[in-house]
C-alpha cells in the first residue's frame, strides 16, 4: 500500500513530466501570428479597444487543459478568453468592472450557443427599422425626451457630440431596444446600437483616444443613427448567418459572465474550483476603457467616471506619484483571488505587456508577487506586435511593443 506522501511524490513526478511535454508544445509556437483573422463572428459586433487575439487563448487552452476544465478569466473584457473556452468545450468564468465590455461578451457567447435567437425578427426594432408602415407600441415624444434627459444627467457633454435630432434618435431607438420582451434580443439590439454611437459622430476610423480624451468635435456630424444602425445590424446578422450554416453542433458548455471586479475573488468562499486561469490583465498608463465608451454609457445610465474610478491602471491616472504601486498592489490582490479559486497543479497563463519603460520593473515585480502566491513559472513566450498590428496609438508613446505569455504551475 502506498502512504498519503509517497502518492504525493508520485503526483509530483508525473506533473513534471506532463509540464515538460507541455514546454515542448509551447517552444513549437509562433507566438506573433501575424497572419491571423478571427473566426468568430461576434468580433465585429461591438468596438473595443486593446483586445487580446483569440489565437493566444485557443492555442493555451488546447495545450495546456483538457475536456471539462474550467476555465477562470479575472479579466474577461469583450469575452475571448470565454470565446474560445467554449469553442474547446471548457466551462468557463468571466469577470469585468466594464458594463459594454459584459454586454458584449454575453452576446458573443450567444452567438455560439444559439445563434437564430438573433435573428428572429418578431421584435419591436426589426418592425421600426424594416417594415415602414409600423406604429404600434413606438416611444411617445415625452418618453424620448425623459430618456435624452436621462441619459444627459449621466454624461452632460452628449449634446456637444450629438445635434437634437442625432440624440432624439438614439433616445427614441433605445426605448425600441427596451421594450424587447427577449431579454437577449434586448442586449443584442443595445450592444449594436452602442457600437454605431462612435460612427454616427464621424469618429469611426479614429483612435480611441480621440474619445477618452477630454476633446469634442469641431462640428457635430449630420450622419443618421438610424440608418448607421439598420446597416450594422444588417451586416452582423449575415456574419451569424452564415455561422449558423457551418455550425455543426451547439455549445453545450456552462458560461457565466459577471460584472464585477475580480478583487472579489478574494472573498468568494469557492476554493480549489478552477482549472486553469488565462488572462491579460489591463495594461498601465495604456488605456481608458470606460472613457471611451463614454458615448454609450449614459444611455445605460452608468456615469463614465463611476467605472474609470474603479479602473486598474488606467491612463487617465498615470501621472500619479503613486500610480504604478497601485496598480501593482491591485493587480497582485486579483491574483491573490485567482490562487484561492484555482485548484492544485492548476495552470494560470497571463498575457503581460513590455514597454522598454519603467512599466517593465513593474511587471516584473509582478510575476514574482504571483510566484509568492503559491506559483511557479514553467514558461515564458514572446510575441512580438507589428505596429500596423497595434491595438492601441503607437505613435502616441503608449504602445505595447511585444507582450509576454507567462505560465505558472500552481504548486500550493
């Protein structure tokens, strides 16, 4: 009979010759897939800036996590990391503190479960936008004034982006959105709608900084929501089209998307109920996610500045004196949640960024907090960024010139 320590070694040996067979696969990689394209249709469904490419998650799922696992991402953004989870049949979690970035993830996941939920046009907004002679249940002029108010009480800065009629128009389509009985019709009209909001200002093929920044249009455009609305709802639906023709089997897997901040991690009392985390942490002194759906949120009644306030390293603060301790000291309590979920011999890969700046001490001092956390690195890949690939304004001094994939074998 073998005793509880001697089977403990075992485990240990047979883990180590599984992590080398797994480094072996890792250092066959080309980390830089300069020629890929997304295959899933809910990545042109919504704007956002600086998002991961799905081919890093679905290469580190298949490697490093079988048939069942569930998959942990802290930092789940507009969902790939779930995207993929699903297409490799793993259960997976979400968090994020961004309202549209939640919303988005919800209805990418929606697309790959089931996809003709979207494009049932028995629906309010289907009835306005292609059927001419609709007038039953329309908003009533009062309701659209109350929602354009309501919504300037969120972001009082809308009418310097919007003329009367542009904002009398998303109030009246909102209201469209709302009285949707469906629930997920509902979010997959609003998610659309939102993301014609930026075009429909003339600022479509513009950074994001263009809108995070405290700036404001010369002039306000004289583009229709309506129609810029109609014309992307027209072009999602063909790409889930012709998804919903490929699709062979639905996905069956447990998804959850919660919007929330994964410091909460820490007080959740589920231990050990994770098998693998894959994350890219937000970035310092990169980016403002909130400030840029800045268009958007007030018609969901979230004041921009409410989610910036609760924003890990955010751009908008990195003046600060203290700005990248509190990032390091935030991020370090995420993953000190992340090592309570995660079970034993568990795997967590984390995407972090290089700068070739004084954000590099840090991210290192990271890695070693996590390693503190019970950890230990097995692996360290490289991509490199093509400028012409860069999610972000390279030529604002703010880019992401390669990222590391770091990962860590969960030893305690």
């Amino acid at each position: 009979m073998i005793s509880g320590s001697s089977m403990e070694v075992m485990k240990d040996e047979w883990l180590d010759r599984d992590t080398e067979v797994q480094i072996s696969r890792l250092k066959r990689i080309d980390w830089d897939f300069f020629n890929y394209k997304s295959r899933d249709p809910g990545y042109i469904l919504h704007w956002y800036p600086a998002r991961i490419i799905g081919a890093i998650p679905s290469t580190l799922i298949g490697l490093l996590s079988k048939d069942d696992d569930v998959v942990l991402d802290p930092f789940c953004g507009t969902g790939t990391n779930l995207v993929e989870a699903a297409r490799a049949g793993r259960p997976s979690l979400g968090y994020d503190i961004s309202h549209i970035a939640v919303l988005i993830s919800e209805i990418r996941l929606q697309i790959l479960r089931a996809p003709k939920s979207l494009l049932s046009i028995d629906n309010p907004v289907d009835k306005f936008l292609f059927e001419p002679l609709f007038s039953k249940d329309k908003p009533q002029p009062n309701e659209v004034r109350e929602k354009i108010d309501k919504a300037m009480s969120y972001g009082d800065y809308l009418d310097r982006w919007f003329s009367l009629d542009q904002l009398s128009e998303t109030a009246f389509l909102f209201l469209l959105c709302e009285r949707c009985n469906d629930t997920i019709q509902r979010k997959f009209f609003s998610v659309v709608l939102s993301h014609c909001l930026r075009q429909v200002v003339g600022y479509a093929n513009m950074g994001w900084s263009h809108l995070s920044d405290n700036v404001f249009p010369k002039k306000i455009s004289r583009f229709s929501v309506a129609e810029s609305f109609k014309s992307k709802l027209e072009k999602i639906r063909l790409e889930i089209q012709a998804y919903e023709k490929l699709k062979t089997t639905p996905m069956t897997v447990e998804t959850h998307v919660f919007n929330e901040d994964s410091c909460r991690l820490i007080e959740e009392t589920a231990r050990g109920t994770v098998d693998i985390v894959i994350t890219s942490p937000p970035y310092p002194g990169t980016c403002d996610y909130a400030l840029t759906q800045r268009l958007s949120l007030p018609w969901f009644s979230i004041d921009p500045d409410s989610e910036l306030s609760i924003e890990i390293g955010s751009r908008h603060y990195r003046h600060r004196g203290d700005f990248l301790e509190t990032y390091k000291r935030k991020i370090g309590q995420c993953f000190m949640g992340v090592a309570r979920r995660l079970k034993k011999y568990g795997k967590l890969a984390v995407v972090f960024p290089r700068f070739n700046d004084e954000r590099d001490r840090v991210i290192d001092q990271l890695i070693s907090v996590i390693e503190e956390r019970g950890f230990k690195q097995f692996y360290t890949g490289i991509r490199n960024i093509h400028r012409t690939k860069r999610g972000l304004h390279w030529n604002i001094g703010t880019a992401v010139q390669q990222q590391i994939i770091a990962v860590f074998l969960k030893i305690e």
